[in-house]
C-alpha cells in the first residue's frame, strides 16, 4: 500500500498538520465501513459517510489554497458542514450497528475535534488580515 504523507522538509518544526489529519480521518473512516456488514440500509449510510469525511479533508485542501479571506472562509464554513454531516451518518450508522458502538464513538469524536478546530479557526480567520 502506498504511504501518502505530506513530509516536506520545510514542515519538519511543524506539530499539527491538519490536512494529514483529515486525511488520515477520512482513512479511518474507509477502513472501519469495509468490516461492516452490507445490507440496504447501511449502503446508503456507508455511501454518505464516506463521501462527508472525504469531503472534509478534500475542502480543507481548498482551504488552505484559498485565493481570498473571503475564500478561505467559505471553504472553511464548508469543512463545518461536511464534518457535522459526517457525525451524523456515525450516529445513524451506530444505531443500525450497534455492535461497533466503541469503535463508533472513537470516530465520532475525532469528528467533533475537528468541528471544534475548524470552528476556531473560522471565528479567528474573521478577526485576522490576510495578504491575498
């Protein structure tokens, strides 16, 4: 398996990288719904879940390129959304399977952290005054 990693020798000094981490969320999230049983209503539940968590680190990307303040709000907003739909397709998910309730609520509260940070940084980006 290939190893994706954003290891630029330029970030070496940097502890947080969050779009190594949505990615690895959005990896975690592929992973565990390939153990689950597929019936009706969890492929519809799958589907969505995976598509939100993907979303998320997919806009955070855009984010992060972002060509304006204005822009980079925007897609941060996006990345709020896309993470608060992805906890709601793992309480919906957990309730058709609730075998998977702790692995469920591990994932699940790594999507609210990031609702937390990209929260914060939403509320500070408005406060700060950007080059582009």
């Amino acid at each position: 398996m290939i190893q994706f990693s954003n290891n630029n020798p330029n970030n070496k000094n940097k502890e947080y990288d969050l779009e190594e981490r949505t990615a690895k969320f959005g990896e975690d999230i592929i992973d565990f719904v390939k153990t689950i049983q597929e019936t009706a209503v969890n492929r519809r539940i799958i589907s969505q879940l995976v598509a939100s968590a993907g979303s998320t680190g997919a806009n955070y990307c855009e984010a992060s390129e972002a060509e304006s303040k204005k822009d980079f709000i925007h897609k941060i907003g996006i990345c709020k959304k896309e993470i608060k739909e992805t906890r709601h397709w793992i309480r919906l998910l957990d309730r058709s399977n609730p075998e998977y309730k702790e692995r469920m609520k591990e994932l699940w509260q790594e999507a609210q952290e990031l609702l937390l940070i990209f929260s914060k940084i939403s509320r500070s980006s408005r406060n700060k005054n950007f080059d582009n």
